[in-house]
C-alpha cells in the first residue's frame, strides 16, 4: 500500500486548493517559519481521524477553516482528501484505488466520505486497524513527541508497541467486553435488589395469611382463659383481704405497747446527760490550762534551737570570707605585673605598622595609575570588537535575504507554469461538468415526484398503522385496568361473603343465633341495616361499635324467644333493638349543626322501617367536613352534641373525647350485605368490559397485520437511495464546476500578481548584491584594526596583574599586623578591669569579715543562762498532765451509761417504725387489692362484656392453678399483640409475587451465565494479547539493539525492560540506553540529539516489525548536529526501500538526501501555496 496524493483546500492557511502527489522514496516539505509547513501534517493526522484540537494546535474544532486574509474571505468549508494504492490488497477492500476525505462545514457539521460515499468515522478506524495507519499511529511523529517517547507521557511508548504488535484490536474488543460485563454486574445489581425486595414483601405477604387464619382462633382461647383465671383471682382477693384485716388490728396493739416503754427511758436520759455536762466543763479547764503551758515550754525550746543554727552559721561564713581574701590578694599581684609587661609590647608593634602603611599607599598608587590605561586600552577594543559584529551581523542578514528572494524567484517562475498548465486543464473540464449538471438534473427531476407520491402513499398507511397501534396499546392498557379492578373486587367480594356468612369477628351468642333462625321470622344485625358512602364509614363505624352487634326485632317477643334459646343452651348473651318500642321526638332535633360539619344521617343510607331507629342513635352526631387537628379545640354549643372525625381518627362531645390511630380493618363491618350486592353488580359490569376490550383488540391486531403486509418501505428506501446518490452526484459536479470556475478567475489574478512578485523580488536582488560586496571590504580591515588593539590590551593586562599580586601581598601583611597592635589593646584594657575588680572585692570582705567576729562572740554570751529554766517548766508540765487524765476518766464512764439508754431508746423507736410501715403497707395491700379487684371488672366488661358480678359464686376448676393460668393468659395476649393488622388480600398478592419472584431468578441466572461468559472471553483475549506482544517485544528489542549501535558506535549498550513482566500487557516500557561510554542513571540525562537517535532508533525497530506504509517526521532531526543528521538521513534512506518518508525540515543536509521538494510559500500573505522540485531531475 503506497500515499498517493493529498488534496487540501480551506484547511488552516490553505485557502486555495492544493496537491501534493506523492511518489516512492523519500518526499521533504520545506520553507520559512510561519509559511504552512506544519498544516502539512495537520492536515492528514485530521482526515485520519484526528478528533483532540490539541494535536492540531487549534483552541476549537472551527478554527482548523481557513478564516480569511485582508482580501480574501473566510472559507465556509475545511476539506482534506488522502489517496492510498491497495493494489496489494493491504486494506480489508476490494477497491485498488482507496480516498478518505473529511468535511467541516463552519455551521459546525462534518462528514468523512470513503471513495466519495458517506460513511461514519468508525469505518475509517475499522479500515486502517492495524496498518500502522492512524491519527495517533508511529507513522506520523513531530518533535515534541520525541520528547514524549522519551518521558513515556501518557504511556505512549506502550501505545506504540500495541500498534506495532496488532494487540489494538484486542484491546478495543477487551473494553468493549468490559463495558458489557459492567452493563451486565449492573443489571445483575438491580435484579438482587429487586429479588431482595420481592423475597422481603413475599416474607411479608406469606406471614400476614397464616397470621389472618390464626388470628381468630388464638382470640377465643384467650377469652376462656382470661375468665377461668378472673374466677381465680376473685377467690384470692377474698382471702386474702380478711387476713390482712387480722394483721391490721395485731398491729395497733403492739404499737401502743412501744410508746409506753419509749417515754419512760426518754425521762432517764435527760437525768443522764445533765450530770454528763458538769463533768465536761471541769475535763475542758483542766485541757486548756495545760495546753497552754506546754505552748510556753515550745516556744522557749524554739528559739534556743535558733541561736545555735546562727552560731554554725556565722562560723561557716568567717572560714569562707578568711579563704577568699588569700585568693583575691594573689591574683591582684599577677594582673599588676601583665599590665606592665603589655604597656612596653603596645609601643613597638605600633612603629611598626605605621611603617608597613606608608609602604602600601604608595603600591596603591602606582596600581590605580596601570588600572586607567588598562580600562581604556579595554573601551578601544570592545568597540571595534561591536562595529566588527555590526557589520557581519549585516552581512548574514543581507545573505540570508538574497537567498531568501532566490528561492521566492525560482518558486514564483514554478508557479506561473504550474497556472497557465493548470487554467488549461480547468477550462476544458469546466465544459464537461456543464452538459453533466443538465443531464442529472432532468434524471433527478423525474425521480423526485414518483418518490414523492410513493412517500404519500406510505406515510398514509404508516398513520394508520400508528393509530392502530395507539389504539391497541390504549386498549391494551384499558384491559389490564379492568381486569386488576375485576380481580380485585371479586377478591373483596369472596372474602365479605367469607365473613358475611361465617360472622367472623362476632360473638358465639351472635352466631348460633344466625344458625337458629326459627325464633324470629328476620331478625337483620344493626351492621346490616345501614349503609354509608366510604369516606364517612370509619367515623359512623367506630361511633355506632358497642350497639353493632345488636339483632334487630320487630316485637318483644322475638327478643325474649331469643335470650330463653341462649340461656337454655349455655350459648353467651345477646342484646336487640325492639322497632315496635323505637320513637324519636321530632322536637329533639333541633340543635343547630355546628360550623363546617354535616349531620350524620344526612351521610347514610338505610330502609324505610329502620330509620327511627337510626335517628335515635343518630340524631345529636355530627360529622366534620375537614378532618383537622385544630377542630378538637373547637367547642360544641350542647351537651348532647358529638362531633365524629372524618377519617375516624378522633370523636368528641362537650366532656369526652376520644381518638387515636385507625385500623386496618375498621370501616368494613358496617353494611356488609348491601356491599355484596353492590360489589356483585360491579364484578357483572367488570366482566362485560373486559370481554369487549378483549374483542377489540383481536380485531384491532389483525388490522395491523393487514396494513403491514400492504407496505412499499424498502421500495421507497431504495429509490430514495438513488436519489441520494444522484443529488450526491449532481451536488459534486456543481461544487466541482464552483470550483473550477473559481479557480480559473483566481488563476488569472494569481497570473498578473506573480508577475508584479517577480518584478519585484528581481529589483531587490539587484540593489542587494553591490551592498553585500561593500560589507565584506568593509569587515576585513576592521577585523585587522581589531587585532592590533587586542594585542595592545593583552599587555596591559599582564602588567597590572603582577602589580596587583604585589599589592595584594603587602596589604595582607599590613592588615595582619594592625590586627595585632589591636589585640595588645584589648587585651591591655581587660587587665586594667581585672585590678579594679579584685582591689573592690578584698576591701568588701574584709569588713565583712570584722562584723561577722563581733556576732560570733555576742551569742556565746547568751547560752548558758537557758538550761536551767526549761528543767523546771518540764516538772510542772507532768503535774498538770496527771489532773487532766483523772478528769478524762470520770468524764467518759458518765458518756458510756448515757450511750447504752440511748440505744435502749433506739431500738424501742426503731420497733416502733418497724410497725408504723407494717400497718402502711397493710393498708397498700388492701388499697392495692381493691385497685386490682376493680381493674379486673373494668377488663373484663370492656374487653368481654362480662359482669363481675356473675363470676362471684362461679366454681374455681380444680384442675388448674392460678399460676399457668396466668403464664397461659399472657402468652395468648402477647400472641394478639403480635399480630397486628390481618391483610385479606395477602394470599392472592402472594401468589402473583411469587410467579413474579420465579421469572425474574431465572433472568438471574441467565444474567450469571452471560457473566461467566464474558469472563471466559476476556481471558481468552488477554492470553492471545499477551502472546503476540512479548512475540512483538521480543523481536522490536533485538531490532532496537541493532539500529542503536548503527546511530551511534558498536561497543555502546542499550535494552528495552518490562518494569513488570508478570503483567506485560499493562507493564511500562523501560529504554536503557549509554551512548559513548556513558552512564546515565536516566535517560532523561542524554543531550538534546542523543534523546532524538534514541526515540528513532525505536522507532525503526518497530518499522523493522511491521512497517508502516509512510511516515511522516515533522522537524524531528532538528536538534541534531551535522554528523548524526547523516546518520539519520542513512537510516532513512535505507528504510525508504519499505515505506514513503515525508519529512518536514529546516536541514539543508536533509532536504539535500531527499527525492522530492515541496516547497510551501506564501506568495499572498496568508496564503500558502506549494511548489515541487524533483531532486532526481535536477541531479
């Protein structure tokens, strides 16, 4: 596969259309910086694929269009086209002849075109997988990624040797493997949370039926028992609080007892303490009197202690004061005789330096006199030095300009060629493209209204496809709707039928009355009798709940009839509503409704013959239309008044209120037969819908099917093909005839404006050439004038640098002595300190000394006259200690006898106590039982509506105790706690959450086994990877020693390293590299040229690998000296025999080894254009 041509035009400095036809060998695009050289490469990496603005040097993607000059305007169209020859079949096409071309339009719409048919831009990355062909690929390298391969930034070295192995394609199959494991751990995360919540609710739902059938059954036994055990406790409390009436009246006996005897020993203690206190007053005399001798006798041993510390102490201080006198003495003497020696040493070193001063000024002199000549000596040649510089600094700008204007010459004459062949050319196929647009134009004409009326005809079917398909989904939806609310009401209508007929909830009284029916002819539940809107049921339920469970009879009689059939079969109580003894007092009606509420009859509906009955009930309840918090705060205007809740959270009267949370169940007793008949009318009408929607959508379906099977879609598709393809075609001759007749007006003003340039450019090379041969005169006899003026400073310089070094040498010992006069000073000065301090010092000690003696004998005086005193104040100290001791003992006996009636009295009291919290808790106890007794009649009426009084007399079972009654009882009662609300519903909901449960683990597993799957293809992928890079690394490295010792010399050392080879496919790439001996500890310590043969002795390892069609080197070899730029150029061309070579450079040495020049040139400013020279030609 070989480059063939290039064609831009609107891209970056390209405003007209240019080629660049590209032949085997090596091709070199030359010209001045700022020209377009770069855009070259910019170019193709972008219709390659180039999507990072970056790499294009662009901030946006917009500015890559060409954007006008002073007198052209902006391009609204960037296009680039690249032609490749696959005549050896190199791309996976059958085509021989392959062109990429890439569209930007400024609107911001692009398009990339294979063979001039549209196409995406992964067709283009599937099209050069693996060719080493690609926007980011090792075939096109600029400068800086030199640098890159070296610093290994952002992996690229990896990235090139996954091109070069053919691991690319593994790796893009890797991660889109990947993204579909992560798709797939993700819907494999959402199914185990959705089975969570599901196994949870399933949990939940199966619990609340077995809960619903046990609920019941535990409710009854819990009643029996809690009767059995009231009859217990009954029999206990009896007992028990006539004992402790016993214990109560023994109690206040012994009471009275303790109070006598603890009077009694109250009046003796009070006899015992008085006499206690007397001998205390005596025991406290006889205490102070002594302590306060014995304060006497301290204080007099105190200060004898003190005068024999200051004897030892004044003592100490005369040695001390005796010995520091000697030493201050002798060191006196010696400073007195320093001082003297210094004086006659300070007088001769100071001649001495006065002398060396002298001397030194005098040198200084001299030197500074060499120094002024050496300056202006130095002036001299530095401006003829400048003026030499002037004028060569001229001389290669003037050359560099003549040379310059050459080039421009040669290309101007290229270019005026190159447009009158190209203009003749254009013309001749301006003509031809003319007869083509009106041929295709009248093709596409016709082709335009059959596809038109085709499109009707489709577009009519597809809408009432559409509307089919609405219409079905709709009804699809409608469906599913009813047949949930069928489900639903034929499930609440079986489970009120359930309850209806079994009387679940009732009492036993109740129900075996509904099996006898013979003692009344209809005798309905009040629950049964009225009915009510749903929102107001919960209120009127909760309302009407003690009366709920009433018969209601016609007459007396049936009543009576009823209670003789329970008490003659031992089947509980009943209570009835007698209709015949039933009236309401119209004049009781009265109240007035108070505000925001609505009367509670008004809400319910009820037959004829019961209403007086509901009246009474109802007459003063009045139910609120906003069910607010606040209302409970409201006040009613009658005692008889009662306020219901809405929702039946709360209900009120003028002194009672209630409330609290509402059931689950509560609402739905009320008018259980009339909702049946409602429900079963509803469940009819349900059945009728669902089977019609039913109908329709059978119909409905195989509308659809008939419409589809009628439709052209694929026809139209294939003419509208067509039609894109002629417009394609016609659009592309139009744009061509554009812009050919462009190109020939824009030729012609080229044309002329060449001229002009030629004119020009030959002018200033005229006057330029006698400027340069005056210059070069000019800087050989300034070079000469320079010379001499050199030679003349250079022998000043010499003189003043060995009077220098004399002068230097003086003032060091100068210096060295006036640091010596210096230091006899200072060390003088600190002597003459010395003498003072030590003279001070013996004169303070010794008047310390004389006062100290003088201290010394006073306290030796006073001594001896203390001894004999403190012996008798000891004497008297005993005699004073006997009494108090005499004193202590009798006191003490007298506080013993006191003690022992004190405990006496004590432990009368503390019996006493004892009795007074006896007879409390006695009457606790009893309070207590009576408490329990009335809790106990209060249970059982509102739990059971049992009278407590019928259970007095009721025999105890003799075959339980009260003790598992009561552990029996609680565990019942903890038993209905537990349960909480009983969900009805719960089994039909179970059963479809757990067909649900069912389907989505087996999409679990299915999810599980696609896992595994992609696991199993990543491994494999990552093994044929794995095995074709270290094939790839091993041969690239072998190369990569070869081609290193080629740039460089035989002897010098280099290697590639994995820096992990146990994971290569993502291990970085190590380059050792030591050119010319050297041992760098990186490689980023090499020269700027060294880095430069490395990179592309790399590169070249991997063209030895797998060569890529072309490459491209955008000033790569700049950093290179003359000596390795031929090394580079040898490689080059050696590889060039394998693949194109397209290098941008500055080099002449370059540009020289090449086949072909391009040469890019800004004829119009802002304009590039470009211009060939065959170097095989010319040779």
């Amino acid at each position: 596969m070989q480059l063939t041509k290039l064609e831009i035009k609107g891209f970056k400095s390209f405003g007209d259309k240019i080629t660049i036809n590209f032949n085997e060998g090596v091709t070199a695009i030359v010209g001045p910086n700022g020209c377009g050289k770069s855009n070259v490469v910019d170019s193709i990496r972008w219709v390659l694929g180039e999507q990072s603005t970056r790499m294009l040097r662009s901030e946006k993607m917009e500015n890559i269009i060409f954007n006008g000059t002073k007198n052209r305007k902006p391009a609204n169209l960037a296009e680039v086209s690249l032609s490749f020859d696959n005549t050896k079949n190199v791309l996976p096409t059958e085509f021989s002849q392959v062109t990429i071309t890439r569209k930007l339009y400024r609107s911001g719409e692009s398009e990339y075109r294979l063979n001039d048919v549209q196409c995406r831009l992964k067709d283009i990355t599937d099209l050069f997988l693996d060719t080493g062909i690609g926007s980011d690929s090792y075939s096109i390298i600029e400068l800086k990624m030199i640098d890159e391969i070296i610093a290994n930034k952002e992996n690229s070295r990896r990235m090139l040797f996954e091109e070069a192995s053919g691991i690319s394609k593994y790796k893009l199959r890797k991660k889109q493997t990947f993204t579909k494991l992560k798709d797939t751990e993700a819907d494999l995360s959402r199914v185990d949370d959705l089975l969570f919540e599901i196994g949870k609710n399933l949990k939940t739902l199966e619990a609340q039926a077995k809960r619903a059938e046990r609920y019941l059954r535990v409710k009854e036994q819990y009643k029996e028992l809690s009767v059995m055990l009231a009859s217990f406790r009954i029999t206990g409390f009896r007992t028990l609080l006539e004992t402790l009436e016993l214990q109560e009246q023994q109690q206040s006996d012994d009471k009275t007892a303790l109070l006598t005897a603890t009077d009694q020993l109250d009046a003796l203690l009070q006899k015992q303490k008085l006499e206690s206190l007397t001998l205390e007053k005596n025991l406290s005399a006889q205490q102070k009197a002594t302590n306060e001798f014995v304060s006497k006798i301290r204080a007099y041993e105190s200060e004898k202690k003190i005068k024999n510390e200051q004897l030892r102490f004044l003592r100490e201080k005369e040695n001390r004061l005796t010995e520091e006198l000697t030493t201050d003495r002798n060191q006196l003497n010696h400073v007195l005789y320093s001082v003297k020696r210094l004086n006659e040493e300070s007088a001769s070193e100071g001649a001495l330096l006065e002398s060396m001063g002298t001397k030194l000024a005098v040198a200084k002199t001299e030197l500074d006199e060499l120094r002024v000549q050496q300056q202006s000596a130095r002036a001299k040649t530095d401006q003829g030095t400048r003026e030499h510089n002037e004028l060569q600094n001229a001389i290669y700008k003037l050359e560099k300009e003549l040379a310059v204007l050459n080039i421009q010459k040669d290309a101007l004459y290229q270019e005026s060629r190159r447009t009158t062949v190209d203009t003749e050319s254009k013309e001749t196929e301006l003509n031809d493209f003319n007869k083509a647009i009106s041929g295709l134009q009248e093709i596409i004409g016709d082709r335009v209204e059959k596809l038109e009326a085709g499109k009707q005809a489709e577009e009519e079917l597809q809408r009432q496809i559409t509307e089919t398909q609405d219409l079905i989904a709709e009804q699809k939806e409608e469906h599913s709707k009813e047949s949930r609310k069928l489900d639903a009401r034929q499930n609440e209508y079986n489970l009120t039928k359930s309850m209806v007929d079994n009387l679940e909830g009732f009492p036993e009284s109740i129900r075996f009355l509904k099996k006898h029916t013979g003692w009344a002819k209809q005798a309905p539940l009040f629950s049964d009798v009225l009915f009510c809107r749903e929102e107001y049921r919960i209120a009127i339920e909760n309302f009407l709940e003690p009366v709920m469970n009433h018969y209601v009879v016609e007459t007396q009689t049936e009543a009576v009839q009823a209670i003789r059939l329970l008490s003659d079969s031992a089947r509980g109580r009943a209570n009835f509503f007698i209709l015949e003894a039933v009236k309401v007092n119209p004049t009781q009606n009265g109240f007035p409704e108070p505000q925001g509420t609505v009367p509670a009859m008004s809400v319910i509906d009820v037959e004829q013959k019961y209403r007086p009955l509901c009246e009474l009930l109802l007459k003063h309840v009045f139910l609120l239309e906003n069910d607010r918090e606040e209302d409970l705060f409201t006040a009613l205007p009658q005692d008889q008044v009662a306020v219901l809740g809405k929702s039946g959270k709360f209900s009120k009267s003028r002194q009672t209120m209630s409330g609290g949370s509402v059931g689950l169940f509560e609402g739905k007793r009320i008018g259980r037969a009339k909702n049946l008949e409602n429900l079963a009318k509803e469940i009819r009408t349900h059945e009728r819908t669902v089977t019609d929607l039913k109908n329709s959508l059978e119909i409905a379906a195989e509308r659809v099917l008939m419409l589809r099977g009628s439709t052209r879609k694929q026809q139209i598709q294939q003419e509208q093909q067509d039609l894109n393809r002629l417009n394609n075609e016609l659009l592309t001759v139009q744009t061509k005839q554009e812009q050919y007749a462009a190109f020939i007006q824009n030729s012609q003003n080229r044309q002329q404006d060449i001229e002009r340039k030629i004119t020009s450019v030959t002018e200033e090379i005229t006057v330029s050439e006698p400027k340069l041969t005056e210059l070069k005169e000019k800087i050989r006899e300034k070079a000469a004038g320079v010379q001499v003026l050199q030679e003349n400073y250079a022998e000043l310089a010499d003189l003043v640098s060995a009077k220098a070094t004399d002068y230097n040498q003086d003032n060091i010992r100068f210096h060295q002595q006036q640091n010596k006069v210096s230091g006899i000073g200072k060390d003088l000065e600190y002597r003459e300190v010395q003498q003072q301090t030590y003279g001070a010092r013996i004169a303070t000690n010794t008047a310390e000394l004389e006062k100290t003696q003088v201290s010394i004998i006073d306290i030796l005086k006073d001594a001896d006259d203390s001894d004999e005193d403190l012996l008798a104040m000891y004497v008297q100290k005993e005699e004073l200690e006997n009494g108090v001791t005499e004193a202590e003992r009798t006191y003490y006996a007298s506080r013993a006898i006191i003690t022992e009636t004190e405990e006496k009295v004590t432990a009368l009291r503390r019996k006493k106590e004892q009795a007074d919290v006896l007879a409390t808790e006695l009457k606790d106890k009893k309070l207590q039982l009576k408490l329990e007794l009335h809790a106990l009649r209060e249970r059982l009426s509102v739990e059971f509506g049992i009278d407590i009084n019928d259970l007095i007399d009721s025999p105890v079972p003799e075959n339980e105790n009260e003790d598992d009654l009561v552990g029996k009882t609680d565990r019942m009662k903890r038993q209905l706690n537990e349960f909480g609300a009983v969900n009805p519903m719960a089994m039909e909901a179970y059963r479809e959450m757990n067909d649900r449960y069912t389907f989505i683990t087996a999409q679990k597993n299915d999810l599980l086994d696609a896992r595994a799957s992609l696991l199993q293809t990543i491994k494999e992928i990552d093994d044929t990877a794995r095995g074709k890079f270290m094939q790839a690394f091993t041969e690239v490295r072998d190369n990569f020693i070869i081609v290193f010792r080629s740039l460089f010399n035989e002897e010098d050392s280099c290697d590639l390293v994995l820096s992990d080879a146990g994971n290569p496919l993502e291990s970085d790439i190590e380059i050792l590299a030591r050119p010319k001996g050297k041992r760098p500890l990186s490689i980023n310590q090499l020269s700027g040229g060294e880095k430069t043969l490395t990179a592309t002795a790399l590169l070249f390892s991997l063209y030895l690998l797998k060569p890529a069609p072309f490459c491209i080197f955008d000033e790569v070899d700049a950093p290179l000296d003359d000596t390795n730029i031929d090394k580079f150029n040898n490689i080059i061309r050696k590889f060039s025999d394998r693949s194109q070579f397209i290098i941008v450079s500055h080099n002449k040495r370059t540009i020289a080894s090449t086949d072909i020049i391009y040469g890019v040139t800004m004829v119009e400013q802002g304009i590039s254009r470009v211009v060939a020279v065959d170097m095989r030609e010319v040779a």
